[in-house]
C-alpha cells in the first residue's frame, strides 16, 4: 500500500453517508440535536478489538474510552472525565470493561523490558500480576497465564470503576449502571463474560465514600 492508502477512508466514508441516507434522509440530523447512549465502553486501543464493530452497535450506542491495555487508574483525568460526564450527564445504564486475550500491553507489562515512560502506564498490570502471583503460578504454561492475567485485569479495573465516587453516588441515587468486566477473543471474535457488579457489590468499607442521598 502506498501512502495515498489513507485516501480509501474518505471515499469509504463517502458511500457510508450515501448508504445511511438513502433509506432514511433525516439519519445525520436527528443523531446530531442529542446523545443518549446507553453504554460506556472502556476498552483497549488494540486496532483488533473495535468497539462498535464486535458488539453490533450504531452511532449513539456506544460512549467510548480506549487506552493501551483497558486501564482505569484514579489519576487519569481522561478516564475520569469519560466516566463522570457519562455516568452524571448522559446517564447511562452500562459501563463495560473489556479486554482481550494477546494484549500487547499486557505483555509488554510482563516482559521485564525497560519502555521509559511507558513504565509506569504499565505498573497498574505489574501490581495485578502480582496481586494474584499464586492464582498465575498454579498455571500450566505461560500462554495460561497470560490469558488468566488478562482476564484479572480487567475485574481489577472493574473493582476501581466501583471505588469511585461518581460509579457510588449514582448506584446510590439510581441503582446503575451495571459495571461489567468482558474479555474478547481474538481467535474466534467472541465476547465473554468476566463479571458483573450492581449497586450491592460495594468495594471494601475503606474505598466507601458518604455519597448522601
Ligand atoms: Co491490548
């Protein structure tokens, strides 16, 4: 591919209006006057795992936050101001964490290589490994325990969407959103399930905060 390969995009993007349009003209105008999407999507930068692609979602579905390796650390303004605005503003009833087996970050996490600055986006998966370093070890081969590890860090990251205080004060207001850790296959495209948290599933009483009523 040359460098004009970028151009297919734009074409690509000129017969998507011309389809969209044509069954239903009023397609662009009713979607831009408002947003409610009912799910946020807090996924891995991985071009393989493109969001709205595997889960079948349209624009408007789909509020969508990816980074390398499907983090959620309490310090990333970014991931913070994803989640506060959807969760206060747009209301919506779903936050997925997803990540996917054969993550690059991952890997890189665990391959004892020094990245620089990259060192410390990858301590959060480091901290995980670990945390559960007996679950890992148990574990027949290293393919076993990438995948495992994997499959652990997006329920940690599902654990630290619960202790914040805008996922709290919304479970104790409106009982959502639902908070759901998937992991998706490269292999066979298929979603699975990893866990599933509610307003009941309150972290531990340390990371509780006095949200009110
Ligand atoms: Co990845």
């Amino acid at each position: 591919m040359g460098m004009d390969g970028y151009r297919r995009l734009l074409s690509y993007n000129e017969r998507w209006v011309a389809e969209r349009t044509a069954d239903r003209p009023d397609y662009f105008s009713r979607l831009k006057d408002n947003q409610d999407p009912e799910y946020v999507w807090i996924g891995c930068s991985d071009s393989r795992v493109p969001a709205e692609t595997v889960t079948g979602c349209q624009p408007g579905d789909l509020f969508v936050h990816r980074n390398v390796a499907n983090q959620v650390i309490h310090t990333d303004l970014n991931m913070l101001t994803v989640i506060f605005y959807a969760v206060q503003a747009l209301r919506v009833r779903h936050v997925i964490v997803c990540g996917h087996y054969g993550c690059g970050g991952v890997k890189a996490a665990m391959s004892g290589r020094d990245f620089g600055l990259i060192n410390r986006w990858l301590q959060n998966i480091k901290d995980c490994a670990e945390r559960h370093q007996g679950e890992l070890d148990a574990l027949p081969d290293e393919e076993a325990r990438m995948r495992r590890l994997v499959e652990l860090n997006v329920i940690e990251q599902v654990d630290h969407l619960a202790k914040t205080s805008v996922i709290q004060r919304a479970w104790k207001t409106e009982g959502r959103p639902w908070l759901h850790g998937w992991v998706y296959d490269m292999k066979t495209g298929r979603l699975k399930e990893l866990v599933t948290r509610t307003s009941t599933d309150l972290p531990h009483p340390v990371h509780r905060f006095d949200v009110g009523e």
